[in-house]
C-alpha cells in the first residue's frame, strides 16, 4: 500500500475517535448519544452505532490489509521476486564485472539492448581482454552513455586507430561539460604532433572557460612555429618574439629565437640573446650553445675567457664546475682537478662528477685516490650522463630539453649542478 493511503486511513480512523470523544463533553450533547432510535426494526442509540461503526471499519480494513499481503506473497508479487528489476540485475552485474565474473556478466546480460546493459557487457568483454567483442558493444551504447564513448576512445587509440570522431561527438553532444574529452582530445593531438589542432582545441576550451596551464599553451605554441619548416625567418623571429613578449622566461623560445639567427647568420644577435637570457635566468643552457659553437668554430680560448669573466663577475658552484668540465674535455688536467677538487663536497651527488675526478687521478699517477672516487661513484644510482633534472617531476635526462620526458611538461629542465650548489650571482654583464 502507499504511504499516501495509509496515512488517509489512520486520518479517518483518528477522526471517528476523537469526534464523538469532542461531541460527549457537551452536557445536553450526552442525552442525544443515549437517546434509543429504531432502524429497520432494530433499536440503537447513537453511542452504540458509533460502535459498531468503528468496529466494522476496523475489521474491513484489516481484512483488506491481509488481501493485499496475501497478493503480494502468492500472486503478482511472486513474479516480482522471481525476476529481478533492470536496475537490480545492472548493479548485479557491475559488481560481477568487479569481480572478474565475466561470463556470468554476459549470460545474465544476454538478450538486453538497453545502453546500461551494452555497456556492461562491453565492459565484461574488457576484462577479458575482448576488443574485438566489445568495440560493437560500445558503439550501441554510445552516444547515449558517455562512459561508453569514454571506453570507445580509449580502446580505439590503445589499437592503433584514431579516437578523434567519438571524441569530437562527446564535445559536441556537452560542449560545455566536456573537460575530460577535451583533455583526451589535447593529449592524442599532442601525441600525434599535430601542434595547429592542438592550438584550435586551447582556443576552444579558453572560450568555453576552461582554465589551461599558460606553460602548455606556451609548450604548443612554441613546437608549431618549430614545425614551419618553410616559414620565412622574419616570421620566425616574429613568432618568437611575440611569445618572449609575454612571457620572457620561457626558455625554449629564447633557444629557438637565438638558433633561429644562428641559422641565418647572425651570430653576434644570437650571442646576444644568450648572453641576455643567462644574464636573466642564469640557466646553464644558453653557456652550453655559447661553449659547443666555440667548440665547433675551433676557438675553445673565447669558451675559457667567457666562463674566466663568469668566475670574476659572478662565481658561483656552476660556472667553476663547467669550466672544469671544460678544461677536462681540452686534455688541461691540472687546471681541471684545480678547478673540481674543491667541488668534491658540494657535487659529490652530480652524475659523472667523481668519475671524472677519478679519471684526471688516475692519470696524474695517484691511483688510490682515482680508485676511492671511483668506488663512490659506483654507489650513485643515476647514470653518469644525466646531468639535467626536471623541477616538477624529478625525471633525469642527459641533455637539456625543451619538454620533459617524463611530466611531459615545458621549460622545466635544469642543470643539476644549479640544484646542488650555491648559484646566487649578480647582475654584472657578460664580456668574451
């Protein structure tokens, strides 16, 4: 019975009571309640016929209740028990799915065309490692559930095929509550390069509200412009300058301003960004492109004078390792252990480090020394060329790199050498 007819019953049976209960307190009201009257030649006073009333609503509505139990139990209610709801039978299976009970998923499943259930069944499917078997299941399901299309995508891009139609249909079916299929649309874009449908997609969801982060936009907008392979230089050094407007610490685009003037010739403005853009971050990178031009150009005396002025205007743990490091790679041993040897404590955890202590000793006839560095060495988990770490996840590398390879995040990779040592140095500018 509903809740509303029960609660009409107990109204009436509370107003049968109480009414007469009000109607007997009235003195003159008291004679006409005992008052006899005759119906159909039976004798009854008022009071007494109340009784019977209120006996007689109470035993029919007593054997009504025990009709509809009686119902319940035996007749249409049977039927009920025997075969459960969709609802029930959908967490049923779901908590099969859960539990790896895939063919009894699809055995209980079976026959039903409703989404909840395809989706289900896909899911079954899923666990037992059957793309083929669940791929038709996804697409009945979907676009009628999102989880579907959700699964579809994720299935077709782990099998080589592209997701991008189901995802542009989850957009446009909730163009305004589509974060996560945006997300996706970001990453497989990303994933395949394609830096302008990466852009288009940003500009999107800035439209819809969404908030990016400003380094990812920087991140796509700087691997476009490296795309354009034939686009005139003075575009390139517009785009770049452009970004470096906006945000003048993103590094990757200072390298990419300045290779693009190497490129082209004009060696002294790209020294110039370097020189700038290390004056600005004191990142070790733009002092790596100066050391490895000079290199190539066979004049390494312009590297040691830049990295002598360093140690003179601004010191610090970085510039008197990488000069040492340098004197290391031109055979100059001496000044290479002069110049590292008092590094020892402060670099011990650098990769590579000790083995080039170790390396410089050993050729310097001082074999213990050589051989207790290269013990040491050997305790160090990371290799001896990673000598770059990203700042957000820690991810080593052994070059710089715009992106990083395992956050997958811009202009984060940093000397280890800036990390482990003092690197404060003042504003004092850059002569070679």
């Amino acid at each position: 019975m509903k809740p509303k007819t029960a609660l009409t019953i107990a109204a009436l049976c509370l107003a049968v009571l109480l009414i007469p209960s009000t109607f007997t307190r009235i003195g003159q009201n008291q004679e006409i309640l005992v008052q006899e009257f005759v119906y159909l030649g039976f004798s009854f006073s008022v009071i007494r016929a109340l009784a019977f009333a209120i006996i007689g609503g109470m035993l029919f509505s007593s054997a009504y209740f025990t009709f509809l139990l009686y119902r319940q139990s035996h007749g249409k209610g049977a039927a009920t028990v025997a075969e459960p709801s969709q609802a029930e039978q959908g967490g049923e299976a779901a908590q099969m799915v859960l539990h790896g009970r895939a063919d009894q998923v699809l055995s209980l499943l079976a026959g039903k065309e409703d989404p909840g259930s395809l989706l289900l069944a896909a899911k079954a499917r899923l666990a037992e490692g059957d793309w083929v078997g669940a791929r038709p299941l996804l697409e009945a399901s979907f676009p009628l559930n999102l989880e579907a299309g959700y699964l579809l995508a994720e299935g077709l891009q782990r099998f080589g095929e592209s997701p991008l139609e189901v995802l542009n249909q989850i957009v446009a079916g909730n163009p305004d509550n589509a974060l996560a299929a945006y997300r996706r649309l970001l990453a497989y874009q990303d994933s395949q390069g394609d830096w302008q449908a990466c852009l288009d997609t940003v500009k999107t969801m800035q439209g819809k509200g969404f908030d990016l982060d400003e380094t990812m936009i920087l991140g796509y907008r700087y691997e476009w412009i490296r795309s354009q392979v034939d686009l005139p230089v003075n575009r390139v050094v517009e785009h770049y300058q452009k970004m470096l407007k906006q945000t003048p610490d993103f590094i990757p685009a200072r390298l990419g301003l300045a290779e693009t003037y190497l490129n082209s010739g004009s060696v002294d403005k790209a020294f110039r960004i370097y020189e700038q853009a290390f004056e600005r971050s004191g990142d070790s990178v733009f002092l790596d492109r100066l050391e490895h031009y000079y290199l190539e150009q066979g004049r390494p005396e312009d590297a040691i004078q830049i990295y002598r002025h360093l140690l003179i205007t601004k010191g610090g743990v970085l510039i008197k390792y990488k000069l040492g490091r340098l004197y290391f790679q031109l055979e100059m041993l001496d000044e290479s252990l002069e110049m590292l040897e008092p590094l020892r404590e402060t670099l011990a955890e650098l990769p590579g480090f000790l083995t080039i202590l170790a390396e410089i000793k050993a050729r310097r006839n001082r074999p213990e020394d050589a051989l207790a560095d290269l013990f040491e060495a050997t305790g160090k988990a990371t290799p001896s060329g990673q000598t770059f770490i990203c700042r957000q996840c820690q991810t080593s590398a052994d070059s710089w790199r715009a992106r990083c390879g395992g956050c997958g995040q811009w202009n984060q990779l940093t000397h280890q050498a800036s990390q482990l040592g003092n690197t404060q140095m003042t504003q004092a500018p850059l002569y070679y």
